[in-house]
C-alpha cells in the first residue's frame, strides 16, 4: 500500500499547489489540479472527449504525482476513480450580464 510524509506531501504542494488523494479500499493515489495544459492534452487525445475513457486515462496520467498503480493498471480500481477524478477539474462558477 502507497504512504507518502509530510515532507513529500509539503514538496508535492509547492510544486503542484492544489492535490487530492484519492482512495479505494487499501490503495491510495495522489493527483494534481488538471492544468489547461492536461486538459487540452487529454482533448486532442481522446479526439475532442469522443472516446472519454481515453480522456480519463490521459487525464489520470497527466494529474499523477505517486500512488498504487492498480488505479492506472487495474479496470476495478480506475472505474471507482473515474467520478472521483472529474471533481480534479471543478472550477469557479461564472455569471453573464447582459448590459
């Protein structure tokens, strides 16, 4: 089972600024904040979200920083991370006013 410190967790937000761990009976991975970058990556990719488990598995692999590799490897721990890893790219909510 995957463990980190709090000396890599402290060097992995410095680098990275916002992670999450994400968590599946014993195995743990942590991930980064999709950048526009990995976002776009994983869009030319997937042909435009076509084949959006493609676009999960490129997006799973452009916001990993360490963890089990059954999340990437394993079809039963990736599915349980697939809901999980589109809260990696919430944003703030606009609002349009016309004037």
């Amino acid at each position: 089972m995957f463990t980190y410190t709090e000396e890599q967790l402290k060097s992995w937000k410095e680098k990275y600024g916002e992670i999450f761990e994400i968590s599946c009976e014993d195995k743990k991975a942590v991930f980064h904040k999709p950048s526009r970058k990995d976002i776009s990556f994983a869009l030319a990719g997937s042909n435009q979200m076509k084949d959006s488990v493609k676009y999960v598995e490129i997006m799973m692999r452009q916001c990993w920083i360490d963890g089990d590799m059954e999340f990437q490897e394993d079809d039963a721990y990736f599915f349980a991370a697939v809901p999980i890893l589109g809260a990696l790219g919430e944003t703030k909510e606009a609002e349009i006013k016309k004037l």
